[in-house]
C-alpha cells in the first residue's frame, strides 16, 4: 500500500512497581520451585502491585515518559490507546483515566483488549490512522496489573504472570520510515485457552463464581505453547516478506515475552541470533501487552538501538491473537 504518511516510533517510556516477587517467594505460596520455573519458563521474578495501584497509573507514568521522549506535548496528542485485559473497571475505559492524568485535552481515547498481541494491535492501529492522515500523535500504551486477577492457589498460572507498563508515541514521518510491515490476526475458535471466565456478560461475578475463582486467569498452557511457536514464527516471516527484507535485517527482534522456550522455538525457526535477541521475562515474567513495550523502551535506553535500525515485534495472546511488524528506528 503506497500512503502519502508513514508513521514511526519517536519515543518511548515505562514503568513496572517497585514490589518485586521472586521464585523464592512463590515457594511459600504454592508446590513450586525455583528450578522448575526458570527451566520450564525462564523466569526469575516479576514485579507486583500493591493494593492502591492500578492499570491507569503505571501505564500514565509509562505514557509521561515516552511523551517526553519524543518530544511531544500532552495537548498535541490526537488518540490514547490502552492495551490492556487488567483495566481499571469495565468503563469509563482505561485510555480516558489516563487521557485526565496527562490531561490530553485534544485526544480521543480507548481501550483494546487483543490479550498479549494487544500492543502490536495498538501499532497497527495507529499505523492507519496516521496512514489516512487523520491523526498527527498517537499513543499506544500496553500496561497490566495481572497479579490483581491471577489465582495465587493455581501453580500452573500464578508463577507465569507479573505487573509493568510500556508506550510509545506513533507520530507521523516520511512513508519509507518507521512502521515498514504490520500484520494482526485472530482466531476465535481457540478462545477457551486462555481465559478469565467471569466477571463480563456471559458469566457476572457472585459469590459462587468467586469461590471457584472464575474470575481469575485460566489457562491452558501447553496448547497455547505450541501454537504460539508456530504463528510467531510464521507472523514474523509474512512482515518481513512485506517489507523485502530478511532477519539478518534486523537489529534486534523482540518477542512478546512470555517463556523463554516459547522464543527459543521461534528463533530457532527464524533462524535469529542471541545478538539480535532482546529479552527481559527474567525479570519481569508475561506482562502481557506491556510486555514487548517494555522491552523495546529497555532496548532504546541501554542504547542497543540507532537510527536506522530495523527491528522486528511479534506477538501472540488470547484471543486467540496474534501480530507482528517490522519498524525502522527513527530516533
Ligand atoms: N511448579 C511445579 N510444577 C508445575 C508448575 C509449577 N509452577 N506448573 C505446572 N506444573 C506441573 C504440572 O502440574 C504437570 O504435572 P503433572 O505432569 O504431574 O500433571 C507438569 O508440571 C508438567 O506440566 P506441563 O503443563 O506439561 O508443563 P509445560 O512444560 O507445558 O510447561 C507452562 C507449562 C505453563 C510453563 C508452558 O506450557 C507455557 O509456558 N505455556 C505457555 C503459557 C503462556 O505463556 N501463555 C501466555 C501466552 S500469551
């Protein structure tokens, strides 16, 4: 598609709580250990917030930052995108409490809930909205409290899941620049797999429905592991043949960041080296759609990336969903 507008990436930010919960801690809670945890997922810890912090505050910092990043003024962002599955409350969405506290006064504002895809939709997004040339500034933020919906008694969930934010500011730029490729995708059929059942329409929350934790994050791990190996790797390979190029492209790729075998198996297929790999789930573990904005903003700060770098996100979430781009750095 030839567009008089490109869209690109011109700042970034983050911020994930201060708490931090290690493998050792979740020994004390549930039949688990620290061994099995970083051999099956490659996570070491990740970060939790406390009982007064929601999704609209970590995900207003992490939006301050990447503002200021860019160079950006509040008043001249024209939409606020939220990608989140943790936000504040059913509505007013998330995007509009953080449109008050950056006090966006020219933005439109709304969530999107694609699960950990969430941020490569909110890119794609923006990408056409730049594209037709009705919006200048856009901001896409993926930002999660999933420790306030996990169930700490279920071992096969608990230990996977942590608390962060990310956002960058999409702005418009020359057409060969920023966002080259971007593809999303879904399949509906798969939605059992990773799940919090109540708590919407289909299945309100009441007391039955609590105690048996319906309201809570169910997952059925080891389908989702295969097919998320298998779209991630074919995802990234349908943007890269969009943009003309290969992996050895690419600078770095970033993968949402959800178990360190999940990514073993797709950069093994894609053929990316441990060089061009950005990984932080040690860390923070599956902060779902904060997570690939958090590692790009790592990325970008410890000055692992320069202007005309291409890099490559791919995500895959419930949903299912799935999405990927390729993005030359601006910057
Ligand atoms: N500690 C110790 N044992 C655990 C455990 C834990 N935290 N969680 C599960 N187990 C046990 C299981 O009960 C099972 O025991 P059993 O054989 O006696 O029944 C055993 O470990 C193996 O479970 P299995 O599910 O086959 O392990 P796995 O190798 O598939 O790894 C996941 C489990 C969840 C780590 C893995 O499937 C996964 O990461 N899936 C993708 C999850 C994800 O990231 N989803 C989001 C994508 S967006």
């Amino acid at each position: 598609m030839n567009c008089k507008y490109g869209a690109a990436i011109t700042g970034t930010g983050s911020f994930v709580p201060e708490k931090i919960m290690t493998n050792f801690d979740l020994e004390k809670i549930v039949d688990t250990s620290d061994e099995w945890i970083v051999t099956r997922t490659g996570i070491s810890q990740r970060r939790i917030a406390d009982e007064n912090t929601a999704t609209s505050d970590i995900a207003t910092v992490a939006a301050a930052q990447a503002m200021e990043d860019a160079g950006v003024d509040a008043k001249d962002i024209d939409l606020i995108l939220v990608a989140t599955v943790t936000p504040d409350m059913a509505f007013p969405s998330t995007a509009c409490v953080v449109q008050k506290n950056l006090q966006a006064v020219n933005a439109a504002a709304y969530d999107l809930g694609a699960g950990c895809s969430g941020f490569i939709y909110g890119l794609a997004t923006a990408n056409s909205f730049i594209a037709s040339g009705m919006y200048k500034n856009i901001l896409v933020i993926g930002a999660e409290t999933l420790s306030k919906i996990i169930n700490w008694e279920d071992r096969n969930t608990c230990v996977l899941f942590g608390d962060g934010a990310g956002a960058a500011v999409v702005s418009r730029c020359e057409p060969s620049e920023g966002i080259l490729s971007v593809k999303i995708g879904s399949n509906g059929t798969f939605d059992r797999l990773i799940t919090q059942p109540a708590g919407g329409s289909r299945m309100p929350v009441n007391c039955e429905v609590i105690q048996q934790k319906l309201n809570t994050i169910h997952m059925e791990g080891s389908e989702v592991f295969k097919l998320a190996i298998r779209t991630m790797a074919s995802v990234s390979e349908q943007v890269l043949g969009d943009a003309g190029l290969k992996v050895d492209d690419m600078k770095l790729v970033i993968p949402h960041q959800a178990n360190k075998r999940i990514i073993d198996g797709i950069f093994n297929r894609l053929k990316v080296t441990s060089e061009q790999s950005y990984l932080n789930l040690d860390k923070y573990g599956n902060t779902s759609a904060a997570s690939i904005p958090l590692a790009l903003d790592e990325a970008a700060k410890n000055g692992v990336l320069n202007k005309g770098d291409n890099i490559l996100l791919v995500a895959f979430g419930s949903g299912l969903t799935w999405g990927a781009t390729t993005v030359k750095w601006v910057k």
